[in-house]
C-alpha cells in the first residue's frame, strides 16, 4: 500500500527514522516434504530494541 512505510525504512519512510527496520513473520506454514504434514510455526518477538514499539 502507498503511503504506508515500514517502520524504520531508512530509504522510503519516515518513521523510525535511524532505527532498524522492524519485520518479523508471526506464522509461517508448511508442507513436510516427506510425511505432508503441515507444520506452521507461531511465535511473537521479545519486546525489546525497536520491538518496544508493540507496548
């Protein structure tokens, strides 16, 4: 979406100006090569260094 910065984002944004960008994948899902299993994965980050934003 336009308009819509990552936070962080020292090329394209302006928010978070001179920290990291902060991107973190809260699932991810897959099928098992060998048994098909579907396997999905969750997990939230540690609120700390520019994760303290989720306060």
């Amino acid at each position: 979406m336009f308009g819509h910065s990552l936070y962080g984002d020292q090329k394209y944004g302006t928010r978070g100006r001179g920290k990291q960008i902060c991107l973190w994948a809260y699932e991810l899902g897959l099928i098992h090569p060998i048994t098909k299993e579907k396997l999905t994965f969750s997990i939230l980050p540690e609120k700390t260094g520019s994760w303290k934003i989720l306060d």
